[in-house]
C-alpha cells in the first residue's frame, strides 16, 4: 500500500541549548510554533498531535493538549527515545492516509537542567533500575562502552574506525550554525581525548543538550496547494526487541525488516543520496550501516576506511553533524536526522545541503532498557531536491 | 594479580570522616529475590516452572511462554566473560569516588547474559564465576570472579565493598563471659582483626575463660554490661569510633516456658539482656558505625547477633527464652534498616541448642563455640546477612520455610523432650 | 509538765544543739547504690539478686525541658541493706517481720562495734567466735540487750572482685560462727547484727550447721541484719547510735537505706 498521497512538511528545529531553566513543555511549544509558521498555519489547524519527550514528567502529551490549547482528534506520546522520529512520521502518514487527522505536528522536545541527566539514567526502565544502574552507574555510556568492546572483538573494528564517524560529523556540523560543537575534532584529538569507559572515550558521546525538533504530516495535495516543499514516504519499518536471544548486542531490529524497507521503497541502497543513523554512539553507527544494507555484518570497519562521509563525499552520513556534533537533546534525538533529511530531499538545507539529494534513508535506535537498544525503526523518504 | 592490602596508617584526625555514599538502592519486587538469596549467599534466579526457561533481568512473567509461575532456583553461576569496560564517569557519588571501576558482560551457561562487576583478576574472554552479594546500598549485586579463586581475592577492591572481611579491623565482643567468647577471639584473631575489644560485665566475680581470652593476640578486655545502660554510653564514649565490627553474643539462657515457671524474674532477664541489651548497644553504637561506613579501609561495616533459630519458631521447653529472641530477630530488622543508610550490614548467626551448661541435659546434635565463631567469620568474610549454623538450625529454617504453621505443630510435639 | 517530760524534752534540745555544734557527728555507713557495686551471687538454678540499674527518664531536654528524673531497679537485698525477719524461713511466721510492720522504734538504737580488721587481713575467712565477744566484753563491757552489734573487718576498703572474692569454691569473706550467733541472738539478746561483707554470714557459712547461721537464727528469733555497710573503724566501739529505717515496702524483706551513726565528736579516735 506505501504511503501514498501523505508527506512530511515544514522541518523545524530550536537552536540546542547546553543548559536551559525552561521546562520541554516550553521547548516543545516553540517547536511546534515553528512548524506551523513555516506551514503558514495556525494552532486551529491542528488535529493531530504526536510527542515525544522524556523531560514532560508529571505530563504526556494528554497534559500538552490543554497546555498548549490544542483540541487533537488523534493523539500520541511516543516513547521510543531515538526511534521516535520515525515511529511518529509512520503513525501520522497513516492516520492521516485514513483520514484520522489532516495535519498531524510531530512534536520532540527535552529541557536539559543541571540535574536531568542524572535523574533520568537513574529511573530509566525498570531493568535498567534493577540490573545495570547499580554497576558502576555509568549510563548508557558504560552500556555502550560493553557493546563496543565487543565489536571490537568480534569484528576487528578499531578505535580508529569509530574516529573516521566522529570526524567526518564534526566536518559536517561546522557547516551547520545551530550545532552546539564549534570546533574541528582531528583523528588524534579523537584518540586522545580522556576515557569516559574504555573503550568509550569523550567524542565517542553526544552531549546532552536542550531542544527541540518538529515536522508536519498531511495529505500531498493539502500540501501543494500552500505551496510547501513535501517530502514523500517511500517505506517505514519498526521492531522492537529483536534478536533476544543474542548473547549482546551486535544487530539490530532493522535487519529483520530490510527486504520489505526496500521493496516497499521500491529501491536498492545504491539509490540512497544520503543517510542519517541514529548516532548515540559510532558502534550503532557502524551496526546501522550493516544492519541497513550498506555492507556486510563485521565489515563496518572497511566501509568506513572506504568511504567519505562529508557532505561533499561519496557517502554523506549525519549531515548536520548528527547527535554527535550537534548534540542531543533528548527525545529531539530521534527527530534530528529525519528532520534534516526532510530539508535535504526538498533541498532546503542550506549550508549543509548535499548536493542533488534526493533521497533519503533515516534510520531510528533507542532506549536501553537493560543491555542493548529495544527500539529500532528506519524510513526512506524522497523529495524534488533542489530547483 | 590482586594486591593484598596492609594495615592502614592512621587516622587523620584533622580530616573530616568520609560520609558514606551508596550506591542506587531502587529495585523491583521481583528483583529483591536476588537480595534474598544474597543475605544467604546464594545464587538464584527465576525458573519458569511450566517451561523452564531461566530468567534475566527478574521479571514478573516468562520470556518465553508468558507464564506468571517463576520460583527462584538455585543456579549454577558458570559463564564466559564477553565484553569488558573500565567506568571513568558516574552520575552516582559513591562510583564516583571509587572510580575507576570494572564492569562487563557475563554470557552465563544457564543461557542469560548478565551485567555484573568484575574481580580484578577477571579479564575479558577469561571462563568466570558469579556470586551474588549485598553491596553497600543492601541490595544484591552480582560479581565475576575467577571460577578457581586467585590469592588475595577478598582485597580486591571492588570486591572488598561487598564484603565485611574482619581484616585489619577492630572489633568488639559484647559479654567475654559468654561460653563462645573465647572461640570467637580466637577466631578473629586469626582472621586478622587488628583489635579485639572484649566486653566484660560483672568483674567483681571471675570467670574461668578469662584468662585463656587475655592471652589471645589483639584482645582488650574492657568493662561492658548490656543490661547497664551508663555501662555501655561509658564504653561508647570510650570506643565508639573504632568498633568497625560488633559482634553481640551476650545472652541470657534459661529452660522453661510459662506454666512451668511461677514468675517473670528469669523472663525480664532474658528481655534483659537478649532484646534490652541489644537495644543499648544498638543505642550507644549505631550512630558511630553507622556515620563509618565509608570511614576508609577499616570501616564500620558490621553487626552481628548471635540468636537462636527458634526465634523463628518457638521451641515451648525454652519458650521464654524463644520469645526473647523472636523480639530480638524483630529488632535487628529494624536495625538493618536503621543502619543502611550507612552501608553496614547486619547479619544474624542462628544457631540451635549450643553445647553448654543450660543445654546439658539435651541430646546431640548440639552446636560447639567453635562452630559458632566460624560461622560469624565465614559470614563476614561474605558479607551474609543470615547464617544458619549446625543441623538443627538448618533443618529449623527450611521446614519455616516450607510452612511456618507445620513448623509450629512439629515443636508443640517437641514440649517436654529437652527438659 | 512531768518531770520525765521536762528531761526527754531538755535531752531533744541538747540533743539538737550539740548536732548543729558539732559536738555529735553524723557518720554515713553506707555504700553508694551503683551498677558496679557486687551482688550476692546463688548457685545458678536459684533466682538471683537484681543488680540495682538506672535510666534516666530525661535531662532537661526533650524528654522533659525543666526536669531531670530517673527510673532505677534493684532487689530489696542490693547495696548497703536491711534484712527484715521475713526474709528467712526461720522467721516467716513471726509477727510484725516485715520492713513495713517492724516498730519504727527500733530503727534508731545503741550500736556495738567489735573490731575483727586485724584477724581479717589475713584471713579471708576469719570467724567471729565467742571468745573474740567475750574478750571484747572484758574491754568494753557487757553487750547491752536490745542493742545492734556490727562485725568490723574493714572489708568495705575492698572494692570489685576483691570484695565479692569469689573463688571456685565459692565466695571467701569473714563472718560470725554459729555459737557466736546464738550467743549474740539467746544470751545477749540483740537486736540486730551487721558486716562489712555482702552477707551477715561469712562467704562459705553455707557449709556450717546450721546453713547461713546468721540468717537463721537472727530472723528466727525476730532479730534484724545489715550487711554491705562501711566507715565503721570511724565509730567508737560502744557509745554510738546507730539509724537504719528501711523503705516501708508491702510485706517487704528488706531494703537497701541509707545508714547513719550518731557519734560523739573524735570518739572513734583510739
């Protein structure tokens, strides 16, 4: 069926803040405020409403409709950390396809207080309460520091590979004035920098920041006739808890539904202009390039010494400098990639634009409940570029 | 290789005390079935009962086949080390202060991969067993270990915050009149505590054992009476801040239940000493450890009881003296809790009838001094909250275990048997 | 006014004034009650002597802001005490043999002392013999009836296990024999005896015939006892008044109290 006759329109992000006093509410406000201006619409317009945002305790998105004065005939609260992004465009194109909703706001937002990362490692999920919080405390950090070990392992991969990632991003996010990394990051400042948990080293973690990201889903012909650039969807897949039974991490759900992301799309890896992973870490980085058609499993490592993944290069990857670069801001984590990929394929980036891209291929991972990421999704959108 | 620790210099009395810190404490009710195979040292995990699939993290239904039936079984705690990292960076206090600290992906025979702590003799690749400890926030923690031991295993750090190894540590024996209180400074003697405190109550009448105890190496008899409550504030005052282990084996003893003896006076003394008694000591040095728990290498880190098993289940020959140590397995519950904002354990050695003179009369098996002192170290070398010494006391706990209200028939039966 | 009347009145107001002078002391005989102070200790199968405890109940703090007040336990024989005739079984059918039925009158009375200090030094199990009273006699004078004699040995400089001085046979402190007690009790007709040591009879009394001959035959004639009392090689051996009220306990055996002597100034000095 695809997602035909549905887009995604009007990407908007609020510049990154390392520290904020404001709560996600106000965050999320400012967001969606931005998606509408761009749309030239109003609040009223809205009948459908996905959030996702980790920082809106005691409130969902429930609390959010009267917060902000919506009145949504459909409702979500996606919490799916960095699969969010993609969980919601696919949920809204096919409520809207349905004709639940004509404009559904996808919504990700997280404030970023002294205090929040802290508070939220230490009541994350109930297994990360239970069995890995109380060793050694490290967070995801630690977890991931576990995970790469491994694929170093395994794979051979070395801290050199997982630098060619952070470098090239940092490249990339120098071409984009809202990333909260300003300086050039070399490969021997990457290998040099101070052990956060071997073999975890500081550029190998996002900075934790405030934010928030947002996009519109309506109907292509509603779209059009504002006079909005409109990026289609081409396929979605989710899955969730995949592979349970390997020993740890090295794949990831994607793998499980890539035949149908492609034949959905209609469309082999080869057509893809350029990719944004979920980036908390390059070893998912690495795994999502395997896990996604891009090479094979284990040899992450060469496709990364092979390619250039600059936005000028032959593989551009995480083009406004990813999470890595441009920081995380929580839940907005798993919006950042799709939403720069919007602009990309409607040619809209500006300064970090690829040249000709047309088609994009975003990739989602998330939440850590005990010792690997549950959520995984991916999306192919496509667009007419630039003009 | 693990580095074995030394003696550690003194303290700095200008420096302010360490205030301990602990590590999160937040568990699920299914996961506190590993702090209850913990206090014993045992490791357990959730069978399914209809499939039999072992389950990891605790959970509240079966992974596989979504059955709710999930007892906790005894494990074998075998596995391959598969992945490895040195912690540099915690959001929590205490890790914070101990960095750095090893962790690591244990692959368990069993079929379950487990995040745990990793002995500094374990290195990633390397064959490994689990034990599952307390750590300092009381919750059960699980730790790879070289499966075939390595020397000086118990110093290593990470291991030593789960344990309360009486090393290099002072410690205190309430009432050195007690027929196990030789065979319990002998035993941390050899264990290595650095002072052994011996409190002696009445020393205006004498004692045979007295002067066997002077002569045990690290042993400082000093005046100690539970029942007296300016006694024990007076020895407070005096070592308060250097009793890193307190050992509470004073009890009070007689045959007898309630119809069989004509007035409360043997009953208050039992009260006395057994519930009393720890309730002042508890008093008198639960700030002090309490505030030590994190006071450097010779820390405050335990307190032990020495009660019988039938505070469980009243034995009715000795049934005052039973209830006398039900209330006193009440109170260190509450004792527990009280000192687990330091990070010191409370551990309880249960015992059956013991071999002396108010349990003459009884058949064996009977439980030897020896036997008890062994008990307390071994306990405190693994940092058990409950120890179960001797036959009686085993047998005693599982059939409670079993059904506390057969338990009770089975020692109505007993009633006239051991008097 | 009688002239009997006149006199006792006259004796109260000299009796006054030479206390406020100074010319007649107070002499305190009695140990301070302390948690430490020893107890007499029975064979274990025998209900025991409570220690004497306190608790404070508070100390001008949250427990009680103005006030400072304490709880304290002990047994009616603990410390300096009284024996009342009802604490024996030769006494218990006896009239008026509880503290709280004894004539008040005879808690203030005339007071021998016989000192035994010299023999006991050496001897932990010295015996008071009716030759050591009748040569006493023949210093001082035949013991009036109805008066307390105290058996002075200066044992109460002992303190601890020095005191208590149990050994492995038992407890080692001097004491009265039996012919000595029966002298005291049928032919000088006492009214009370008292020691220094734990007990009016010596430590290993329980094995004369009678048992604890003290006890027996002091309560079964209706006679009293005091025991753990001290400071009496400051009292002259015959002149002195002896006070010693026990606290008016229901059918009480006994009590511990505060003992005092009434002496002439320096009389003690020999």
């Amino acid at each position: 069926m695809g997602y035909a006759g549905v887009v995604a329109v009007a990407p908007a992000s609020v510049p990154y803040q390392r520290f904020s006093i404001e709560t996600a509410h106000w965050w999320i406000a400012r967001a969606l405020r931005e998606t509408l201006q761009r749309a030239g619409l109003a609040p009223g317009d809205v009948d459908g409403f996905s959030v996702s945002s980790f920082t809106l305790f005691p409130d969902t998105a429930v609390g959010l409709t009267q917060h902000l004065g919506l009145t949504p005939r459909w409702l979500d609260h996606i919490p799916m950390g960095g699969a969010s992004g993609v969980a919601a465009l696919r949920r809204a194109a096919r409520a809207v396809q349905c004709g639940d909703a004509n404009v559904v706001a996808c919504v990700s937002g997280d404030t970023n207080h002294v205090d929040s990362f802290r508070r939220m490692l230490s009541s994350f999920s109930r297994f990360a309460q239970d069995a890995s919080y109380p060793y050694g405390s490290g967070g995801p950090n630690a977890s991931f520091a576990l995970l790469t070990d491994y694929y170093m392992r395994a794979f051979g991969a070395t801290r050199e590979d997982f630098g060619r990632i952070c470098v090239a991003q940092r490249a990339n996010a120098l071409c984009n004035p809202h990333a909260v990394m300003k300086s050039p990051l070399t490969l021997d400042q990457y290998m040099n920098a101070r052990v956060i948990s071997d073999p975890i080293h500081l550029f190998d973690c996002v900075m934790p920041v405030a934010g928030a990201e947002a996009f519109l889903v309506m109907r292509e012909e509603d779209a059009r006739a504002a006079g909005l650039k409109c990026a289609k969807i081409l396929s979605t897949i989710e899955r969730h808890n995949a592979f349970p039974d390997d020993p740890i991490q090295m794949r990831g759900g994607w793998e499980m539904d890539l035949d149908e992301l492609y034949s959905m799309a209609g469309c082999t890896a080869d057509d893809i202009d350029l990719l944004q992973t979920y980036d908390d870490y390059p070893v998912i980085v690495m795994m999502q390039m395997e896990d996604l058609g891009f090479c094979k499993k284990g040899e992450g490592k060469e496709f990364v010494r092979a390619r250039n993944l600059t936005i000028g290069g032959d593989f551009p990857h995480n083009v406004s400098g990813g999470q890595l670069s441009a920081g995380q801001a929580g839940a907005a984590g798993g919006f950042i990639g799709l939403v720069e990929a919007i602009r990309q394929v409607t040619g809209d980036a500006g300064p970090t634009q690829v040249a000709n891209a047309r088609q994009a291929l975003v990739s989602g991972f998330g939440m850590i409940n005990y010792d690997r990421g549950v959520c995984t999704s991916a999306a192919i959108i496509a667009g007419d570029g630039q003009p | 290789m693990t580095t074995p620790i030394v003696p550690p210099p003194k303290k700095n009395p200008q420096k302010r005390t360490r205030v301990p810190t602990r590590p999160s404490h937040f568990r699920s009710r299914a996961a506190l079935g590993l702090a209850a195979a913990a206090a014993e040292g045992r490791f357990m995990l959730q069978t399914c009962a209809e499939c039999g699939t072992v389950q990891y993290p605790p959970r509240d239904a079966c992974t596989k086949c979504l059955s709710t039936d999930l007892p906790w079984k005894d494990i074998a705690a075998t596995g391959k080390i598969i992945a490895g990292t040195t912690v540099h960076t915690s959001t929590n206090v205490y890790f914070r202060e101990r960095m750095p600290w090893r962790i690591g992906t244990i692959r368990l025979d069993a079929g379950v991969s487990v995040m745990c702590h990793v002995h500094g003799d374990v290195q990633t690749g390397d064959n490994a067993k689990l034990i599952n400890r307390l750590d300092k926030s009381g919750q059960a923690v699980l730790l790879a270990v070289p499966a075939g031991g390595a020397p000086n295993m118990e110093d290593d750090p990470q291991m030593r915050e789960l344990t309360c190894d009486p090393k290099f540590r002072r410690v205190l024996i309430a009432d050195a009149r007690a027929p196990n209180a030789l065979a319990l400074a002998k035993a941390f003697a050899a264990a290595q505590a650095s002072i052994i405190f011996m409190g002696e109550p009445e020393g205006w009448r004498p004692y045979p054992a007295r002067k066997e105890i002077a002569k045990v190496k690290g042993v400082e008899i000093l005046p100690l009476d539970v029942t007296d409550t300016a006694s024990v504030l007076e020895l407070v005052g005096e070592i308060g801040g250097k009793t890193d282990i307190l050992v509470n084996n004073a009890r009070y003893v007689r045959p007898g239940g309630i119809i069989g003896r004509t007035d409360v006076n043997l009953a208050k003394d039992e009260m006395e000493v057994n519930y009393f008694g720890l309730m002042r000591l508890a008093q008198g040095f639960g700030p002090g450890m309490r505030a030590r728990g994190a006071d450097g290498q010779n820390s405050a880190t335990a307190w032990v009881n020495i009660l019988s098993a039938h505070a469980w289940s009243n034995m009715p020959d000795y049934g005052a003296f039973s209830a006398s140590n039900a209330a006193a397995l009440s109170l260190s519950q509450c004792l527990r809790a009280e000192l687990s904002a330091g990070g010191v354990r409370v551990m309880n050695v249960f015992t059956g009838p013991t071999e002396d003179e108010w349990h003459q009369p009884l058949p064996p098996p009977k439980v030897a001094p020896e036997a008890i002192a062994r008990a307390v170290i071994a306990g405190l070398k693994d940092g058990l909250e409950d120890v179960f010494v001797g036959d009686v006391a085993k047998d005693l706990i599982e059939r409670w275990r079993a059904g506390p209200k057969i338990l009770e028939r089975e020692m109505i039966e007993s009633l006239g048997q051991s008097s | 006014m009688s002239a009997v009347e006149n006199d006792a009145a006259a004796a109260l107001g000299q009796f006054a004034l030479a206390l406020a002078g100074g010319d007649i002391e107070v002499v305190d005989l009695t140990h301070t009650l302390d948690p430490d102070f020893p107890v007499i200790i029975l064979p274990p199968e025998f209900g025991q002597c409570a220690r004497f405890r306190i608790e404070e109940i508070s100390a001008y703090d949250h427990r009680g802001p103005g006030w400072k007040w304490n709880n304290f336990t002990c047994c009616e024989h603990t410390g300096t005490h009284f024996d009342a005739p009802v604490h024996w079984v030769s006494g218990r059918d006896l009239p008026n043999n509880s503290v709280d039925t004894i004539p008040p009158e005879k808690f203030i009375g005339p007071v021998c002392v016989i000192d035994c200090s010299e023999g006991s030094k050496s001897n932990d199990d010295f015996e008071l013999t009716p030759d050591i009273i009748e040569a006493w006699e023949a210093e001082h004078g035949l013991i009036p009836a109805d008066s307390w004699v105290l058996m002075r040995t200066d044992w109460s400089k002992r303190s601890g296990a020095a005191y208590l001085n149990m050994r492995e046979d038992g407890q080692h402190s001097p004491g009265p024999t039996p012919a000595a007690v029966r002298m005291l009790v049928n032919d000088r007709h006492v009214r009370g005896f008292g020691t220094e040591t734990i007990g009016t009879d010596s430590g290993q009394a329980e094995h004369y015939t009678p048992p604890l001959p003290a006890h027996y035959y002091l309560h079964g004639a209706g006679r009293y006892g005091l025991q753990c009392l001290k400071n009496l090689d400051l009292l002259p051996p015959t002149g002195a008044m002896l006070i010693c009220a026990p606290l008016k306990i229901k059918q009480g055996t006994g009590s511990p109290l505060r003992v005092l002597a009434l002496v002439q100034k320096d009389a003690s000095i020999v």
